[in-house]
C-alpha cells in the first residue's frame, strides 16, 4: 500500500481503525511518517510517558516521536 511513498518522507494520516504505535513504528522504519489518533488501550503506548505531561484542562494535546 505505501510501496511508491518508501523513503521518500510522505506523511499518510489515518484515522483511529489504522492507528497504533506499531504502526507509526512501522511506517517510520521505510521513512513514511505516520499521523493518526492512537487508542491508549493500544499494546506498546506509552501511559506512563504521558501521565508524566502536566496538562490543564480538557483537550490538551500532546505530541510523541518514534
């Protein structure tokens, strides 16, 4: 599916059906970057990570890197 965008830095966005850090992990590896919702119910997601993120109020974002 993502053959003709391999190493050439494309983003592929993708909604929470796609989404998971396998994925991102993935895509990451054959230089395709990868946006998505990710479900925190997700095998490999990193709770503790972001339960270290101080957010204020409800909706804040926060952004992680593979």
């Amino acid at each position: 599916m993502v053959e003709e965008y391999k190493g050439k830095g494309r983003v592929l966005l993708g909604d929470s059906a796609f989404s998971s850090t396998c994925t991102a992990a993935e895509l990451a590896k054959v230089g395709v970057y990868y946006i998505g919702p990710v479900k925190t119910a997700t095998k490999n997601f990193p709770k503790a990570r972001l339960q270290s993120v101080p957010m204020s109020k409800r909706g804040d974002t926060y952004t992680l890197r593979t």
